[in-house]
C-alpha cells in the first residue's frame, strides 16, 4: 500500500490557453493534482465538482461568468480570477460567495500564496463546520430537547423531511445532524441552496446524486416554478433522500400559487420547526461559550453583564448573528481579559428594524476591503489601501488603521511592506 501524502486536487477554468497551461504547469510543480477545462459547460460534462479542494476560475468566461460557478460547486471553494481588477469589481466578486479574488497578470508566488492559505483554510472550515453544527443543537430548553429527540428516530427514514424556521436558526445544521444519525445509511449530503438556482445547475447536481445520498434543499420557498416541477418528479422517483428547508410560510404561499401544493404535500411528510434563538434563551450562555472556545480557545469567557445582555437581546438574526458577535468581540478583546457588555457592542437590547449581522471577514481581509467604503469606480485595491493609510496614518494608530480596514495589524504590515509604505515615525520607535 502506498504511504504517499494525499495530493490536493485542483480544478482550472479558463479560456485563454496560455494562462491555463501555465497555472496549471505551475501548481503541478508544487505538488498539485490540476485538471482544466475552457468553459463551465465543458467543466461540468467532464468532472465532477465534489472531487476537488478547489476550483481557479477566470471571470469572464464563454457563455457565463466564473462566479455561476460558487453556487454550482458549494461548498468547494472558488478562486476568482479577472483582468478587471478593481475595489468595486472584488467586493461584488466576494459578495457572490468567492473565497479570494486575484488579478492578472498574476504573481507565481502570489498565487501560490492564496492556493496554499485557501486550502488551509478550507480544511479547518470542514472541521468547524462540524463543530459548529453541534453548537447550533447545543443547550438544555425543551425547546431544543424536543428537536434533538426526533434526530434518531428519523435518521433511518426514507421520508421527506421539511424543516421551518427563522434565517439562522440551525436548519442547515439540523439537516446535517439527521444525515449523519447513527442510524443513518447516507453516504453523501449534497446542499443545494435554492436561492438563484437555474435549472442546468439543479439537474447536474441532482444527476450526480446516488441512491446513498441525501439532498439537502435550503430554501425551497425559492425554488422557481419550473424546477419546483423538476423537484416533484425526482422526490417520486429518486432513491435519495430529501431534506427540505424553509424561513417562509409554505402553505401561504401555496394558497397565494407561488408554491405547488403538490409538492408541498411531498415534502411535509415530516415536519420539524428549529426554534429561534429568542425561543431558547436558555441555552445562550452555553451556546456563546462554545463559540468563545471554538474561535479562541484561550478565551476568559463573558462577563456577567455580558452573558446577561446576551439573553436580553432578541436575536433577529438568531445563531448566525450571535455568531458573528462573539467572534467579532474575540477580535477586540485584549488578550487575557473577559468580553464585557460594552465590547458585546448590542447597545440598549433592541435591535434596529435594519439591522443585519456584521460580514467583514470574509471580505477580502488580506486585500484591506471594507464594504462599507464607496470607492470611485475603477481603483485599484492596492491604491485604495495606499490611499487609504497615507491619509489616515497621522491620526490614527496602526491598531485603529487595521480595524478600519477590517484587517490583522499584521496583514497591514506585511502589506505596507509589499508596497513600501513606511509607517509614521512615532509608531515605528513606540509602537501603540
């Protein structure tokens, strides 16, 4: 048997031959296992997505854009490429779902750099995804005690399964656990987000499924006309199980012929509502410090004051967004210290009509993009972070600059090094 280092697979969709072959030439010399293709049609009749770490994809492709890929492939990671590079260009590229966004002519060492920190990356996201999942089950409320007790009874079942309830609430976490039951005979989950989903990408991941898979359908109230029919005659007649997920009121828009009824009848064989986190108050103080430990595992937990405004909060984005708060006040807390309810940052424990969860770190970290910043059309990121630190350095500290910007203070020094911006003098003696 051999005893040979697993090769990540990579997946290069290009157009241009030149660009292909050398890319390709260059992560086969670093150890890679590299397939390419032309176009998205011509990737998808030859590969299957699922096989891959990720995928290194021109924007602008024949007949679609690189970003119809992220959809089609999630949850592997899609690397955006694009001789169109701009501040505006990137931040709609991420938007959409792209792990990193790169412009060419690309450096070799660049590349790789990105390559080698996305596959990183991704891994420990398969392993937090998990963890996570078991976060968003976690806690002792009968609300959740009575959703945790159906998991083993249905995990053997062929039956449709619809699963209600608030934008991030733990659908997608619930789905998973019943895939994974104990009693389960699934091999494969497929998500396939029904937001956008057209119908060339729907049948692809619906023929790529086996008998042994479970088709995991997030937002169904989405799913068009046309493919809710499509949908129908694979429930009656596929092998695979069908978990569905919905943040709307399904029999409403059944009565207002939105939805088919039909196939609201599959689906809601059985029916089970995750509860809001409004709804099991109880279980945030053990939730949050799960997530404390996960993102910061020498974290000194919450003060009482903060585990308090906590449970006083009503949660409108429910886990995700108590998610996204722990993990940002983690990032601002000095080290050693508790989180205190001012570092929480939920004000007086009302949220306002418009607002959504924080969503900076995925955007672009390592380029310096905020996306609250309306840049003029066409700069470039690099003359935006240029612009950017050369303006506000005098009144600002090195640590403040970074948090604007949404970055590390080191990924700001690395950069300022990369573009020889020199930092102010009083910084560089005493730091701050």
């Amino acid at each position: 048997m051999s005893n040979a280092p697993h090769r990540d697979q990579i997946l290069i969709v290009e157009d241009e031959e030149i660009i292909r072959i050398s890319l390709r030439k260059l992560l086969e010399r670093h150890n890679y296992d590299v397939s390419d293709a032309v176009s998205i049609k011509a990737a998808s009749e030859n590969v299957d997505f699922n096989d891959f770490a990720l995928i290194i994809s021109d924007l602008r492709l024949p007949g679609q854009l690189g970003t119809d890929l992220i959809k089609m492939v999630d949850p592997v990671p899609v690397l955006i490429m694009t001789s169109y590079a701009s501040l505006r260009s990137a931040v709609d590229t991420m938007r959409q779902g792209a792990v990193d966004y790169i412009s060419k002519p690309f450096d070799h060492d660049e590349m790789l750099l990105a390559v080698r920190r996305i596959l990183s990356a991704s891994k420990h996201r398969a392993v937090a995804a998990k963890t996570l999942g078991d976060i968003a089950l976690l806690g002792s409320s009968d609300a959740i005690k009575k959703v945790t007790r159906v998991i083993p009874k249905v995990a053997a079942s062929d039956l449709p399964i619809l699963i209600q309830g608030e934008s991030g609430s733990g659908k997608s976490a619930l789905a998973l656990a019943i895939h994974n039951g104990k009693k389960s005979t699934r091999q494969r989950f497929i998500n396939i987000n029904c937001a956008g989903l057209k119908e060339d990408e729907f049948v692809s991941q619906l023929d790529a499924s086996s008998s042994s898979s479970t088709i995991f359908l997030n937002n169904i109230a989405e799913l068009s006309a046309p493919l809710q029919t499509l949908l129908l005659r694979a429930i009656q007649t596929s092998q695979c199980r069908f978990i569905c997920s919905s943040d709307q009121d399904l029999e409403k828009r059944c009565q207002a012929n939105l939805f088919r009824k039909d196939l609201y009848y599959e689906i809601d064989v059985v029916s089970i509502a995750m509860p809001t986190l409004r709804q099991r108050c109880s279980d945030i103080p053990a939730i949050a410090q799960a997530i404390l430990t996960h993102f910061d595992d020498t974290s000194s937990g919450l003060t009482q004051q903060a585990t308090q405004a906590l449970v006083d909060y009503q949660w409108p984005g429910n886990l995700r967004q108590l998610k996204n708060t722990l993990q940002q006040a983690v990032i601002m807390a000095s080290p050693g210290e508790p989180i205190d309810a001012e570092l929480i940052g939920l004000g007086e424990m009302t949220p306002k009509p418009t607002q959504t969860p924080r969503h900076s770190a995925a955007l672009a970290v390592d380029q310096g993009i905020t996306q609250d910043y309306d840049a003029p059309a066409g700069l470039s990121l690099e003359d935006y972070f240029t612009r950017f630190v050369l303006e506000n350095q005098e009144n600002m500290s090195e640590t403040d600059l970074a948090k604007k910007l949404g970055i590390s203070r080191k990924s700001l020094w690395e950069r300022r090094n990369k573009l020889g911006i020199s930092r102010k003098k009083g910084d560089e003696q005493h730091g701050d």
